[in-house]
C-alpha cells in the first residue's frame, strides 16, 4: 500500500512494485474515473471535498478487502479510521517530501484538485506517520529507490514473521 499526498510519486513507484511483485496495480485516480466517471479534481469541484473523501477511502477499503495487490491510495484515505484499522493488516509505505517540492509536482495534472501541500500535510502527517511501515524522501529518491527499498523492506518483513 502507498500512501502520501499529492505529487509524491505513489503510481510511479507503486507500478514498479506492482510489476516486481507481479500484483496487479489499484490507483485511486483510475478507480474514480471507472467507477464515477469523473477526476478527483472534477469530484472535488462538483460534489464537494467530503464526498471526494469518502469515495477515496472507499477505493482503500474496497481493494484491501479483494485479493492482494499494490493500492496507491489518495492521501485523504488515511483520516478516515476505518482505513487506518484495515492498514493493520497491510504493508504501507510512505512517500513523502518537502512542501515545496511537492507544490511544483500536483501543477502536472489538471486531474488533481488544488489543495495546498502544507494544510494537507498538517491534516494528514500523523496519520500517516501511524500507519506507514517505511518511509521514503522523494525529493531525493528516485521511484526505482522506493521500489527497490520496499521489495528488501517485504522480504525482511516476510522473513521476520511480519
């Protein structure tokens, strides 16, 4: 499972662990545009922030509870707690990075909506920091660093028993 906000590299690096894990990949982008027909950004606009929400944490708990697979979660998933409690059960991985850095990426989609980098940060950072297993910079590692991260990460955890 990727987690993260915005810009932070979560269907790249999560399409390279899909691809070495041999797991098929859920994205929250996709997922709302097959199952509402719409972007996140024209959800947000249209139906408000809230309903967005709800429909991300939907995706998350929906493909936790099929067969296993990569899920590159929108960032508001993790505020709902019933995502968080089914991350329990999940290898979850964060990827993160400076505010800055961030801002210039979401400015290369217009699929996204405009939410500030820092008020979602401050809304969202704790919980992340409660469900994440590993945590990645991507400010300064590439998606091929996370996914090389993450692949030694599993092993260690499968080995370990966890």
């Amino acid at each position: 499972m990727m987690v993260g906000l915005m810009g932070a590299g979560k269907t790249s690096a999560g399409r390279l662990i899909s691809k070495a894990l041999d797991l098929p990949l859920s994205d929250s982008d996709p997922f709302l545009r097959e199952r509402y027909g719409a972007t996140a950004a024209q959800i947000a606009a249209s139906e408000g922030a809230d309903v967005l929400h709800r429909r991300e944490a939907e995706h998350v708990l929906a493909e936790l509870a099929g067969p296993p697979k990569v899920i590159t979660a929108a960032a508001s998933a993790v505020e709902d707690p019933r995502v968080r409690e089914a991350l329990r059960g999940a290898f979850v991985v964060w990827v993160d990075a400076p505010d800055a850095v961030l801002a210039q990426r979401m400015r290369s989609g217009a699929h996204r909506p405009d939410f500030a980098p820092s008020v979602m940060r401050a809304r969202r950072e704790p919980f992340f920091r409660e469900v994440a297993d590993i945590t990645f910079d991507v400010s300064t590692a590439t998606p091929e660093e996370v996914a090389e991260g993450t692949l030694r990460a599993l092993g260690s955890a499968a080995r370990d028993g966890g």
